[in-house]
C-alpha cells in the first residue's frame, strides 16, 4: 500500500500534487497563497467554507509565512492521501476533521 511505502506514495501522489500545485499557484511565484488555497479547493468543494480553508492552511503552512511554499503543498497532499497518522497535517487538508462520532 502507499502508505507503507513513502517513496512509492511520493512518486504517485507526488506527481498528482504537482498538478494540483501548477493549478493552485494563480500567480505562478511557487507558493500558494491563503486565497489561492481557498479558490483551489472551492473548486473541487464548492460548500467548504473560508473558515474551514482558513484552519486547514495554518496547520499546513508548517513555517507559518503566510503561504504553502511547494514542500508543504506537496506533503499535505500525499499526507492526506497516503497516512496512517491521525495526527499528519494533511489530514486538514479540506479544513478540520470531524470530532469522532460525527
């Protein structure tokens, strides 16, 4: 499975998260802003809220700067798609995790 095997994931995933970057990045500076972020996935989710989007992006903009620089982009993404850790921060991708129940 991908998520025992981390090169493999990065080599799959990766390459899917490059797309995704090279959407994200509206500007084309190699990062992605809070309101790109936003715009990007309100494409693919068109109910997640600002606020929901909002939470997602400080948890991954792990250096806090203010944008996804292309590392945290990219492990958000094979994060979110490959870990088993409750706790990765990919897991916010698409805003907070329910509570458990929910």
């Amino acid at each position: 499975t991908l998520s025992g095997n981390p090169e493999l994931a990065k080599a799959t995933v990766g390459a899917l998260a490059e797309a995704f970057l090279e959407i994200a990045d509206g500007d084309g500076d190699g990062a992605v802003s809070a309101e790109e972020y936003h715009r990007f996935l309100r494409g693919h989710f068109p109910r997640l809220t600002r606020q929901a989007t909002d939470h997602g992006f400080a948890i991954l903009d792990a250096d806090g700067d203010g944008v996804l620089s292309r590392e945290e982009f990219m492990t958000a993404i094979i994060d979110f798609w490959t870990s088993n850790d409750p706790s990765a921060r990919g897991n916010t991708w698409a805003g907070p995790l329910p509570e458990p129940g929910q």
